[in-house]
C-alpha cells in the first residue's frame, strides 16, 4: 500500500516534470554575450547618434561581430568557448544594422524599436530597444567630471555617460531590450538582454581642445555658464555641430528567464516532492 501512495505522488510530479521540460523548450533561446565593433565611425551630436557605414561589415552594415562573441540562439549552440566561426553562429565581421543607423532622442517608430539590431547573414536572429535608452548621469555639470572615474552628461536627460579618464573621455550608452532568434514575432517571449555601447575619446575635439568631459560640454553648449561649465539652449541642438569617433565598440549579454507558468510548475512540483516525502516517512 506505502508503495502504491509513493507511485501516485510521483505521477503528478512527473506529468509536471514533462510540462516544465516543455516549456523550456518552447522559451526563447537566445542566450549569452554579443560583442560588436566597427571599423566605420559614429557621428555624435546633441540629438543622435549616427553609425556610418562600416566597410569591413560583411554583408553591409554599420557594425558588425567581434571575435569572442559567445551568443547561442537556434542553430547555433554555445558549447562554453566562443563561438564565432562556427558553422550557424555568427562570424566575426558579420554585417550588423543598429537602428538603422541613427539613434535620436525621438522615440523609435515600433517597426525601428523591434529592429534595433540586425544581422546580415542572420534575417531571424533580431533585437529590440527599450525606450528610454540609458539612464544618463544626474550630474549635468561637466567641472566636476575632472578625476579618473568622475562622470556627467552634457544635459539633461541626455543618455550618454561621459567618463573622465587621465584626460580624455570614455563615453558610454546603455541600453536593454528583447532578443529573438524567431523574428520579431518572437520578442514577446524573447530573452532579455542588457548592454550597451562604449567610446574611448582620445583626438582633439573639432575646437581643438582636449577631449575631456567639460571640454566635450563646452564644445555642444554655449551658456549661460554655471559653476565653470557651458549649460546647452535650444539653439545648441540644432546647431549642426558634431563629433565624428571611430571604433565604437557594444557588449549585449542576453539571458533566459523563467516564464510565469514555469515558475510556477516549479512551486507546484516542489510541494508534491514535499508531500512524497511526507508520505513516505509516514
């Protein structure tokens, strides 16, 4: 009889078993990190950012795969070293599109925000945008950003961070979003990714001067002056100045997420494991 009571607790955790291994396998399966460069430049103004064409993208793009990408998605499976190369996964230098190329402070179009990378040799394979990009820095005064780690944005609500560093600037832009390996369909039940972009600024500004975080807020914003740094007007984001930068390169790691009917087959099948317990100590 004791054995009887221990199959029938077993039965319901088996069935769920079997639906958590189901619904694993229907989840999205884009999973790991994406490394992205360009031999091109990006075209930064207070309004956007635009990639221009990268002539070593293979297939066309404004950017494209770099050597230790590890991404898993169908057809390609991470075994634990990078990947790229292999046959299905993405190879180094594979064309990829970010945004269509320019990224504003307008809020993508739908079709955009869900297209916001894609791969040339990879029509499937897609990610979105979450919008806002970034958050920025709270600190919208550039004098203050004067010490190796010390950082700001030009203004605010801008979404890139500038980072002082031994006299120039390390720019960075965040971002986050869905990753598909099923089109755009497939974003709604996409992994998650967080990432972003980074600039390393070194050549003098068009001005001439250093490219440190002030000088970078000097260059964009002509006053009033506050505290020892240019504050941006209207004028100054339609004023057509701009800073052109090479090699950007991007980091997007994406991960997989349990889904809210998966987790909850894992609490209902550890109370039945609990119970089974129970019973059989009794």
């Amino acid at each position: 009889m004791e054995r009887n009571v221990v199959r029938l607790a077993l039965a319901p955790v088996a069935i769920l078993a079997g639906g958590l291994f189901m619904a694993s396998n229907v989840s999205a399966s884009v999973v790991g990190t994406l490394g992205t460069g360009t031999s091109g430049t990006v075209t930064v103004s207070l309004s956007s950012a635009f990639f221009n064409l990268d002539p070593a993208a293979t297939g066309g793009g404004n950017s494209d795969v770099t050597n230790g990408t590890s991404l898993g998605f169908a057809g390609c499976v991470y075994t634990g070293s990078p990947n790229t190369g292999t046959a299905g996964c993405l190879a180094a230098q594979e064309g990829i599109t970010v945004n269509n190329a320019d990224l504003t402070l307008v809020a993508p179009s739908g079709p955009n925000a869900n297209t916001f990378l894609t791969f040339a040799a990879h029509p499937n394979l897609v990610f979105s945008i979450n919008w806002p990009p970034g958050p920025g820095s709270p600190n919208t005064n550039c004098s203050l950003a004067n010490t190796n780690g010390a950082s700001c944005s030009v203004f605010a609500g801008s979404p890139i961070i500038l980072t002082y560093e031994n006299g120039d600037t390390v720019a960075g832009l965040g971002v986050v979003g869905k990753a598909s390996d099923t089109g755009v369909l497939g974003l709604a039940t996409g992994s998650s990714y967080t990432g972003g972009f980074t600039e390393f600024l070194t050549q003098l500004l068009p001005d001439g001067m250093a490219p440190t975080p002030l000088n970078i807020q000097d260059y964009f914003c002509t006053g009033p002056v506050v505290s020892g740094a240019n504050t941006c007007q209207a004028s100054d984001f339609s004023s057509g100045k701009s800073i052109s930068v090479p090699d950007v390169g991007g980091s997007f790691t994406a991960t997989v997420l349990p889904e809210p009917d998966t987790l909850a087959y894992m609490l209902i099948g550890g109370v039945l494991i609990g119970l089974n317990r129970i019973r059989r100590r009794t």
